[in-house]
C-alpha cells in the first residue's frame, strides 16, 4: 500500500488513554462477577465490599508498577518492552507471542459471544445466529479501527462516556430505591479467619479479571503525548474510575437485592435493574451490556496490535506486522490479531473456556513487570525515571505476595487454568527456538539491553 509507513501516530492525550484502559477493564466482567463474589460470603455484606475494595488495591500497586516502567520505556507494546528490557528476547518473545495470537485475540471472541446473545434477545431471529452476530461486530470494530487511530479513538472516547453514564445511571438507581439489605437478611461472619481467608482467595479470582485492563494504555505508549507525564495520568484516572464505579455499584446491588439474592444470580444488574426501571428494565440492561461490551472489544483491537507490532519490529515476528497505515494503525498486526479472534469464535465459542485460556497468562505477566522493576532499579539506576513507585520496596514486594498467594489459590482450587496457561506460553518455545534457527540468529543475553 502506498499510504504504508513504518512509525506510529503520537497525537493521544491521558483522556485518550484512561478511555482504553477503563475500555479493556469494564467488560461484561462487571454484569456477571458481582454474583460470583457473593457466592464466598452470604449473608456478609461488608465482605463483599472489602474483595472489591481489596482488588482495587492490588489495581493501585500493580499500577503504579507500570506508571514507572512506562514513563521510563514509553515503547509500544508496553509489557513485552519491559520484559525484553529486563529478560532478554526470549521471555518478551514468549509474553508477545501468547498475547498477539491467544491473550487478545481470545479475549475479543470472548466479549464477541456474549455482545451477540444479548444481541439475539434484543432481536429475536436475527439472520446468522449468535455466531454471525458475533463475526459481524468484530469485523465492523476491525474495519473501524483499520480506518486510523483517530477514528478508533473516537470511537473508543464516546463509546466509554456513554458506558459510564449507563454503569453511573444504575447505581444511582439503585441507590435511590427504597430496598435496603440490612432489612432482609442479618449479616453472619465467616466461623474462622481460615474460613474468612480461603472465602477471600476464591472472590477475588473474579473481582481481579473484572479489575484487569487499567494497563492497557502502556501499549500505546509511543502514541501518546508527553508519556512521562501523561501515561501515569491515564493509568490513575483508570484505576480511581474503575475503583469507585465497582465499589459503588456493588453497594448498590446489596442495597437492592441483599447478598443472599446477590449470590443467587446470574446477572445480578438485570435483577437489581427490574427494581429500578420496571418494565424498561430489560431493555437497558441490554442497551448497556451491548455498549460496555463494544467498547472493550475496541479498546482491545486498539491496545492488543501494538504488542505484535513491536515484536516485529524488533525482529521477532514476521515484517508484515510492521506495516503501519497513513491513518497510524499497525494494519498487519490488527488483522493477524482479528483473524485470531474469527477463528476462537468459530472454534470455541464459550465464553468460560475462553476467559480460562487469558488468566494465568495475565498474572505471569504482572508478576514479570514487577520483578522487572527491580531489576532495572538495580541494573540500570541511571535511567530517566519521571515516575517512581512510592513507597518502593515495600510496595511492589506486598504486591508479589499477593500475587503469590493468588498463585497458591489458583493451585489449590483452579489447577486447570493454570496448566492451560502454561500451555499456551510453553507452546511457544519450539516456535522461537525455530524463529530463530529460520532467520539464522542465536539468542545472546546482551540482546535484554538493547
């Protein structure tokens, strides 16, 4: 193509970013984890808040990770910048290869399913089913964002805005109605702090998938002005929206419904909403629902390309993905990671198996960039550091503990996830290792530096 050019656009603002952040995190996690965290502690409601208010504190710590590693390395691709800084090719190789073509891409499909079944209820015998549904609105946000970054980013800013105000309008709502827990159902502690803390080692698996997002705008961290300054901002003004909104939705679902209905729902939001709106209530859960979920496949169209492309550029990943149209979009990388998705879609169209195939990639990935912060603290002190972790070292180590414990909880109760995620990252390894040999290069340490 003609209008084919080898750099990115640099016209983002922290406005910008924080709408792909809060983009990728609120997701249709939000409509179906609220039941699933009140399932650890009926009759309990101040537990409830506390998982939320715990994970929006490991959001905090965990941002403030990357708002140094960012402002530092302002490279796309965000973590696979870092981890190659800090590890070498091989392990950046690693991360980029399961995010370009299993992390991203399944998450998309993963929205796409659900966006088309509350689709098919808003439009009963919609020709193509669920599936063409699901493959029409991923090749609509495809061509969007193909369109360039500033069509994509006003597409994801007005999708965002109209997401909060639909997410603010229900818990003001339910806020406001007259239904009250504390009258229905007396709060009981758990029998045993054991109790109590496996109780809140299982909540938390879904409070942090529903968190997981606040990052995403490291991707694009050669795109966005200032990105010293600018990048932190998006990543707090993510974290804080993010935060409050949880918090304030979930109080607003015990107010209505009380955590014994809470645990027993499916979709909470739709229950508590019939309360709130009546007859009207189905249609703007749906409404909603079919926004929220847009803007997170967008933000992640937008988000995900930026790590192929960088793998490319670097030499890892095939030239194509380098290609960057007159409008800014890396266009190989964006149409290897659709086509990706087009495929789990026609292949595993579940939405559970295909979140289970993200997580333990998603926490390897966390767990790298802060063990990278310490290493590039003491490697390489030197470097400019517009940002610094406050409260280092004892911040990011409280953070690894709690990722450890997160590990232990996921290996006790959840050992499939995390042999699927090892999976997909050891699937990798014959696929670099014959990279390489193709492109007659030998891996050296010294690369990690460059």
């Amino acid at each position: 193509m003609a209008s084919e050019r080898r750099w990115l656009l640099r016209i983002l603002g922290p406005l910008d970013g924080a709408a792909v952040s809060i983009g990728v995190a609120v997701g249709v996690g939000i409509f179906r984890a609220p039941g699933e965290v009140a399932r650890h502690f009926v009759g309990t409601e101040s537990l409830i808040l506390v998982a939320w208010l715990l994970g929006g504190l490991y959001a905090f710590l965990d941002a403030q990770v990357l708002a140094e590693l960012s402002a530092m390395m302002p490279r796309a691709g965000g973590w696979y910048a870092y981890i190659r800084r800090a590890y070498g090719p091989f392990p950046a190789f690693l991360y980029g290869w399961s995010s370009s073509l299993i992390t991203y891409p399944g998450s998309v499909a993963a929205l796409a399913v659900p966006f088309s079944e509350y689709l098919s209820r808003a439009v009963p015998g919609m020709p193509g089913g669920v599936t063409g549904a699901a493959i029409v609105a991923l090749v609509l946000l495809t061509a969007l964002n193909a369109a360039g970054l500033r069509v994509g980013r006003t597409a994801q800013n007005g999708l965002t805005v109209v997401k909060l105000a639909g997410l603010v309008a229900l818990g003001v709502g339910l806020m406001t109605t007259h239904e009250h827990f504390l009258t229905q159902v007396k709060a009981v502690a758990p029998p045993s702090l054991s109790a109590m803390a496996v109780a809140m080692g299982l909540a938390l698996q879904p409070v942090l998938w529903s968190y997981d997002g606040y990052g995403d705008v490291v991707t694009l961290g050669e795109e966005v002005h200032h990105p010293g300054r600018n990048v932190p901002r998006a990543i707090a003004i993510a974290v804080g929206s993010i935060t409050v909104l949880y918090v304030f939705l979930n109080f607003g679902l015990l107010k209505v419904l009380g955590p014994k209905v809470l645990a027993d729902s499916d979709l909470p939001a739709g229950v508590a909403a019939g309360v709130v709106f009546g007859r009207f209530a189905e249609t703007f859960i749906i409404a909603v629902a079919l926004v929220t979920i847009l803007d997170s496949m967008n933000a992640q169209l937008l988000s995900g390309p930026r790590i192929t492309y960088a793998m490319a550029r670097d030499g890892l990943f095939f030239d194509f993905a380098t290609r960057v149209t007159a409008g800014g979009t890396p266009i190989g990388a964006l149409l290897l990671q659709a086509g990706a998705a087009l495929a789990f879609i026609l292949v595993i169209p579940d939405f559970d198996q295909l979140v289970s195939l993200t997580i333990f990639v998603i926490w390897l990935a966390g767990v790298m960039n802060v063990i990278a912060l310490f290493k590039l603290r003491r490697r390489e002190p030197d470097l400019p550091r517009p940002f610094r972790v406050i409260g280092y070292p004892w911040a990011p180590a409280l953070l690894l503990v709690a990722a450890g414990l997160l590990l232990v909880n996921m290996l006790i109760n959840d050992r499939a996830t995390v042999w699927k995620g090892l999976a997909v990252i050891g699937a990798g390894v014959p696929i670099y290792w014959g990279w390489m040999r193709a492109r007659r290069m030998t891996p050296r340490p010294q690369d990690a530096t460059s």
